[in-house]
C-alpha cells in the first residue's frame, strides 16, 4: 500500500519534512505540537488546493500563470455579492466561486486548445487581464472585514472533529483528485498528453481538449480557493496573493512534477505544498530573515528541478545502451 501510495521521489521529499521538522523542533519544541502541526497545515490548505490544479496542467506540459489572479478576481465578485447582499447562503457563494473560477479556466483552455497559443502567453495575458478586471470593478478599494456578514467570515473557520473546513476542503481535493488522476479515463489521459502527445493522438486521445479540462480543472479549484481566501483572512482587494502563482509552480516542482510534462503527483504536489508550508511558518518563529526563506525555497527548486533532468537522463542512457545491445 505504501508503495503505491509513494513513489521513490515522494519518499525522500516525505522525509525531507520530517528531518525539517526535527531541527526547527530543537530550536522551537512547540512548533511540532499537534495542534500547531494542523494550524500550519491550515494555513497551508489553499496552497494545496492551487497546486493539485497546477499540478493537473503542468502534466500536460502546460501551464498556468493566472491562478492568483484567477483567486483574486472571484475573492472580490464573492465579496462583492455579499457585501450588496448579505443574506446570500453561503452555498450559493460557493457555487458562483466555482462557477466563475471554472469559467477563467475554461477561457485559457479555449485559448491554449483552438487558437493554439502557447500556454505561458495565454495565461501571462489572462493574468494581466484578470488582474485589471479586479480594478474596475472595484474602484481600487478594499473590501474590509467589517462589510463582510459574518456566515461568510465563518465558513472557512468551523470546526469539524478538531479541524476547521478550510482544511477539510484541502484533504478532500486530495482525495478526489487522487482517484481521478489514478482511476479515471482522464486522469490517464493526462499523464499520456504530457508523456508523449504523438503517441496520444494514435490512441484516440485528443491533446487540446485534455489540455483544455486540465485548465478547466484548475480554474475551479482557483475559484474555490478564492471565496475560501477571502474569507479567512476577511479582506478582499486589486493585488490580493500577488505573486502566488509562482509559490504554486514551486510547490509543484518541489513536489517532482516535471516541467517537461508527464510526471508528477498529487501526493507529491501535497508534499511540495507541504514543504513550503512549513518553512514559510516556522523560520520566522525561530527568527530566521525572511531572505533566508525565500533561498532555501530557491535553493529547492533548483535541486528538484536537477533531480528531475538527472532521472530523464538516466533513462535516456538506458535506452541508448538497449539499442547498442540490440545492434
């Protein structure tokens, strides 16, 4: 079972963590308390939610720039609405979220598959787009804690067996997203796009469209983690997780999903996540600069990525040597 559940490359990164947690707990015990453990992780659930996304498109050699902003737009329409309608359930909020999200994801989908844009222009376009949409609509101002009713403030917050929904969300994306990329048709088809996209095509697969629901996919999850952002942190405004998306790309890469396309997990992209989750809370409460964090998060992306090229170099090499053999 574990096995199936880890590979090799998540191995190591699992216990990365847990050598992590062991020095930050000589310097801060109280850091590796459970109840602390499931803060981080809280804090880390929208994260994970925008890298299993990141993670779906990356596989099929895409990938997906715009989903900070894609969070940042409908965090401000959701708080819009509640703001001129308070007395909106909260269910009909996620579902506009979800709605909306699905919807920009759709658009770069559409974008990347019909007109055959390369997906870093797409979404660098749809980012800057969304991003303005953001001002318009707003004016530039803030929505701020004491406009927002307080079942939409409260939603992310309750509590369910010792952990609050926002995480429960997390957990659950994990999951559902595991069964779909394991079990499913599609989530098939997208390792196969991302593996060869050639040999795809002969198989009856049809990259654009695959590549056009890995988008989809990605753009709801954004839209999910837009609501559930604004209203933990109960403000909404223009440059709201500025410069997120990067942090997500990192998480995914730490996490051993290829750039290149075709490889990479959820598991992985939940220990990226992870990964990074921990060291943005516990090395400012051991006092460390906040440059050093954002080099040690450097410097594992860059060793990810070497240990990426290294494994498609060996296997290159094999086959090499099976072709001599064969001659």
């Amino acid at each position: 079972m574990l096995k199936r559940l880890f590979t090799a490359r998540e191995a190591i990164l699992f216990a990365a963590i847990l050598v992590l947690l062991g020095l930050i707990a000589t310097r801060f015990p109280a850091f590796v308390r459970p109840a602390n453990l499931a803060s981080v992780f809280n804090d880390t659930s929208p994260l994970i939610l925008l890298a299993i996304g990141q993670m779906v498109v990356i596989l099929t050699k895409c990938i997906d720039l715009s989903v900070a902003a894609n969070l940042a737009l409908t965090g401000m329409v959701v708080a819009m609405i509640n703001v001129a309608a308070p007395g909106v359930p909260v269910a009909v909020i996620l579902a506009v979220a979800l709605g909306l999200g699905t919807l920009m994801g759709m658009i770069n989908g559409l974008l990347v598959w019909k007109l055959t844009v390369p997906p870093i222009v797409v979404t660098l376009g749809t980012m800057t787009i969304y991003r303005g949409i953001i001002f318009l609509i707003s004016d530039g101002k803030w929505v701020n804690s004491h406009e927002m009713s307080p079942a939409f403030k409260s939603f992310p917050r309750a509590e369910f067996l010792g952990l609050p929904v926002l995480s429960w969300i997390a957990v659950a994306a994990v999951i559902l997203f595991y069964l779909v990329m394991t079990r499913t048709t599609l989530g098939r088809a997208f390792y196969a796009v991302g593996g060869n996209p050639h040999a795809a095509i002969y198989t009856g697969i049809d990259v654009g469209r695959t590549q056009f629901w890995a988008y989809t996919l990605s753009g709801a999850l954004a839209g999910l983690t837009g609501y559930l952002w604004v209203s933990r942190y109960a403000v909404a405004y223009v440059d709201i997780a500025g410069g997120f998306e990067l942090t997500v790309v990192a998480a995914c890469v730490i996490g051993g999903v290829s750039i290149a396309g075709g490889i990479g997990s959820v598991i992985g992209a939940l220990l990226g996540a992870l990964f990074l989750g921990i060291i943005n809370n516990a090395l400012p409460v051991i006092n460390v600069s906040p440059f050093w964090q954002m080099a040690i998060s450097g410097a594992a992306i860059i060793v990810a990525i070497a240990a990426n090229a290294q494994a498609s170099r060996t296997k290159g090499r094999v086959i090499l040597k099976r072709a001599e053999h064969a001659q």
